[in-house]
C-alpha cells in the first residue's frame, strides 16, 4: 500500500507549491523510495490543452500524449521518471467522467450531487497510481489556494481521505507565506494563521506547515507559527527564496522536511538522501565557467512559463557544457527585415520556438534566414522547425510563397501541410498528433551524431507536418531529413548539410530533458554556439575552423 502526501497551498498562488512537492519527492527519491507526483487542478477545462500560453503558461505534454500543467515537467526533471494522463486531473475531467457515468445510467434512481459522487471520483483517481504498486508514496498537490470556491471539492476529498485511511498514512503539507513588512521591520504570521484556520474549518488539519519567505524564521517566530496552528515546532519548515529552483530540496533536506515527513508516515528509509549526482549539477549550475549567449525567438516571451521547459532545458545544457546559458528574448512580431540583424547581433545561437497561429510567423522566418546566412548555430522547435523549412523553400529553391497551409491555406507552395487524419478533425481537445512517436535517423548525419543512436522516441504536439512532395527539392539544395517516423516517413528532423549547427525538429525535445539526463540536442547547440563564441571573439580560431 502506498501512502499519501498532500501538498495545499495558503495565502497566495505563485508561491512554487510544485517545486516544493518535486523538492520533497526528490528527497524521498534519494532515500531509495519509490515515489509519484500527481496534480489535481480545479479549473473546468478537462486539460489544460486548450489553455491560452498567457493563461497558464505551456501546456506540457506526456510520453502517453497527455496535456498537462507545467509542474509535471518539474515533476520529471527532478524525478527522472515519466508522468502520464493519471498525473494531471481537473475539475473539468472528473465531471466528464461522473456526467458520462449519470448518462449510461450508472446512478439510476440517485440524485448525482458533489457530495458523495464528484468526491468519491476525486478520491478514486487520488488513489489510482498508489494502487499500482509500482510507488510507495503518491504526492498530490493541489491546485488553486485554500479558501477559493472551487478547491473545496477536493480538501473535503482529502478530508475522507485522511478519515478512510489509517493514520499513518497520510500526510498534509501546507504552503504559506510569511510576508516581511518594511515599514514595520517585521514577520507577518497572521495570513498563515488565517489560511491554516480556513483548511481547517473546511476539515484539514496540516501536518506540516512550509513557509515561503524572503528573510529567515527565527527559533520564537517558528514556535509561534507552531503554537498558533496546531502543530510541532519541528514540522514549521522554512523556505526561503532560493537562488535557482534546484537549490529547494538541498533548502528542504537541511530543513528536516523529509525527515518529518517520514516521521508522520512511519515510514522507514533505507539511507540517508543520496544527492551527490544533484549536487555536482548545482555545483556547475552556480559556479559556470564561461558563457553563451542564446536568442529565444517567441511570440510569448513576455511570460517566462510559457516556454518553461525550454528555459530549463537550457539550464540543464549550461551546466553539462559548464557555462551559464544567457537567454535573450526575442519577439518574434517585432523582427523586421531592416532590424533582424541588429536584434541578432551579439548572439552565439538562435532557438526559435514552437507556436501556434500566424502571429509573429513571418519575423521568425527572417531570423532563421539570418541565422542560416551568417552559420549562427540554429535550433528550430516544432513550428521553429516548419519556419526554417518554409525559409528555404522561399529563399533556397526560390519558391517565394512558400508557406504552411497553418498560414496561408492558398499558398501554391505548402511545404507544410495538414496531416492527413488531422483533415477530419474538429474538436480542439485533445486531437493533435500528441505524445511519444519513435524517430528513426540517418547515419551519419548531425542528429546521429548528437544523439548517438539510430532509433529515439520524443514527444509531439503539432497539426502540421513537412509536405514530403518537396522532400527531394530540398535535399537536392542542401537540407535533409536526417529523422523520419519509421512508419509514416513524416519528417522529425531536418539540419543543413553546409552549416556548422542547423537542426530543427518536428518534435518537442525540451520535455525530456532532466536533471539526471539533459537532452542531447540542447547539449550539442549550447556545445555549438560556445564554438560560435569562441570563434566570434579569436578570429583567428574561425579561420583555422573554417579551413579544417
Ligand atoms: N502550429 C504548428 C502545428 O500545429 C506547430 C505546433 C507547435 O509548435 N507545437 O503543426
């Protein structure tokens, strides 16, 4: 039987409840314990699939094809294990599933009510993963903070929860904060005794209380936070801002928060956490060696989160490569033809990201050329990817309205087009080309060389695909298909023969680079445009480069 960790959140959203419950897995990971992280949120839409990236940053994708909230990538690049569709539920997807239930008459007779019928499928998903067998802990967060409207469903859960399981079971962990207040040079509690009083009016007692702070906790302040909410002074856990997020379980282990955990749950570790691997990658993380400059060409660069796995993925790269990867955000709208190279100047490398809609399309497609034009090593993603292709038809093969149909449904020259099982397809939900496809590469060719090996699997999230019929054209005029799907032959990789570093790919790289295990392509192109700095700053070095 596996136990049950809940993780609420107080006061505020945006305190990293996500971070703290990937930190606390983590710890309990190193401890050789088998461990899950699930999220529950109560928003309406059955996933976060049809969300706005202003809304709710990127939509992360699973190895099963799952759209899920972006802590799932924390999920996994601290974990170094995978997530599936029963990681993420919402509010909408337990009311689908209970709706579907009433229709096929499952509650004849009943009256179908939030109380018992939408918690007794909350809890039986809260449930789901700990059955298998496969972990000894489940770590829920919950979305959405103690007291709104819509997350009351899911405390009273965790409530019958706590009272159907045995005590030593279960666990809960509340997040709060401990605001400092300038004028009176002092530590606020009042807002986590107010939130601590709310959870537990709604039936939740917390075990634990987490406090997010920006200055220490003295020994009387944690006794206070103690005393006023009902818990052990040992179970008051500082968590003070942190200098990069991979910091926080090194902050939590000093901080007894696994410690007390276990206590709770009577659990025995076999070891004390074993995080060397994870140190020597703070280590290089917080003391780099050099650095490099990147460009991130986007549309929605204004919000960090909506290209969260991308961001982190260039963390993990930096550290492998040992320098700090600078991230200079480009908007792609605002690229012109009269500017593209001054907004690219001073740039070791050039990532254009994935997207969706014309918005933006046409200045990624002039920073690709500039980038191709000028050897900048080049990084395409999904629709970075269908932007380099189109650029080449356009200014290689001289098919000067080439385009995707995404685009422009007239163009003469679709070099991108609509998959064909997506022609049919209406719903917006849930119906893009998702999850994990294997990729089958050609030897010899940059991706073999960066990946190593013939046959990979990545994850997808596209409509779109490289129109074949052109296929011959281009590889004719210099770029190839160095990855195709072995059963389709659509088209995952392109690079450019004649270019130190041109690759873009049709899938999505990014969600699989941990910790433990950066993703190679992000490695090779922070390893190329480390080159492009070194070269750019001894011409000398380029030439002796260029000539070999
Ligand atoms: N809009 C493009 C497509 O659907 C690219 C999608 C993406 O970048 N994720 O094919």
């Amino acid at each position: 039987m596996a136990k049950y960790i809940f993780v609420t959140g107080g006061v505020t959203s945006s305190l990293g409840k996500g971070i703290i419950a990937a930190s606390l897995a983590k710890l309990l990971q190193a401890r050789g314990l088998r461990v899950t992280i699930q999220k529950f949120d109560p928003y309406i839409n059955v996933d976060p699939g049809t969300l706005n990236p202003y809304e709710h940053g990127e939509c992360y994708v699973t190895e099963d094809g799952a759209e899920t909230d972006l802590d799932l990538g924390h999920y996994e690049r601290f974990l170094n294990i995978y997530t599936s569709q029963a990681n993420n539920v919402t509010t909408g997807r337990i009311y689908q599933t209970v709706i579907n239930k009433e229709r096929e008459g499952a509650f004849l007779g009943k009256t179908v009510q939030v109380v018992p019928h939408i918690t007794d499928e909350i809890k039986r998903r809260m449930k789901l993963l700990g059955q298998t067998g496969e972990f000894d802990v489940v770590i829920t967060e919950l979305g959405g903070t103690v007291g709104d409207i819509e997350s009351l469903p899911f405390v009273e859960s965790v409530r019958q929860l706590q009272w159907e399981l045995p005590e030593e079971d279960t666990v809960v962990v509340h997040l709060t904060l401990i605001p400092y207040l300038k004028a009176a040079k002092e530590l606020k509690t009042k807002p986590t005794q107010h939130s601590v009083r709310m959870l537990s009016e709604e039936g939740v007692h917390p075990d634990i209380i987490v406090c997010r702070t920006e200055r220490s906790l003295s020994p009387e302040l944690k006794r206070k936070i103690a005393l006023f909410c009902n818990v052990k002074p040992e179970a008051v856990i500082e968590a003070a801002d942190a200098s990069t997020i991979y910091e926080v379980p090194v902050l939590m282990m000093r901080e007894g928060l696994d410690t007390i955990v276990l206590k709770k749950l009577n659990l025995t570790a076999t070891r004390e956490p074993e995080l060397s691997k994870w140190k020597q990658f703070l280590d290089k993380l917080k003391y780099p060696k050099g650095k490099v400059s990147i460009g991130l060409v986007g549309k929605y660069i204004e919000l960090q989160d909506a290209y969260k796995s991308i961001l982190e993925s260039f963390i993990h790269a930096g550290a492998m490569n040992e320098c700090q990867v600078q991230v200079h955000n480009v908007h792609s709208e605002y690229i012109t033809a009269d500017n593209v190279a001054e907004k690219l100047a001073g740039l070791d490398g050039l990532l254009v990201a994935p997207g969706f809609g014309h918005r933006g399309v046409e200045g990624k497609i002039m920073a690709v050329r500039c980038a191709r034009e000028n050897k900048l090593p080049f990084f395409g993603i999904c629709l970075g990817m269908q932007m380099a292709a189109i650029e080449f038809a356009r200014n290689v093969l001289g098919k000067e309205l080439a385009n995707s149909t995404e685009m422009d449904p007239q163009t003469p020259h679709p070099v991108i087009d609509l998959m064909d099982e997506q022609k049919k397809v209406t719903a917006k939900g849930g119906t893009m080309r998702l999850g994990a496809y294997p990729c089958h590469i050609v030897k010899g060719s940059l991706a073999h060389r960066i990946y190593g090996q013939e046959q990979i699997k990545e994850r997808h999230r596209h409509r779109w695909e490289f129109n074949n019929k052109y296929l011959d054209d281009f590889e004719k005029a210099g770029m190839m298909a160095s990855g195709k799907n072995p059963a389709t032959g659509l088209v995952e990789i392109i690079e450019l023969t004649e270019h130190p570093f041109f690759i873009g790919v049709q899938y999505h790289p990014e969600l699989k680079s941990t910790v433990e295990n950066p993703q190679p392509l992000f490695v090779e192109f922070i390893k190329a445009s480390l080159q492009h700095a070194e070269n750019r700053l001894t011409p000398s070095a380029a030439r002796a480069a260029s000539l070999r």
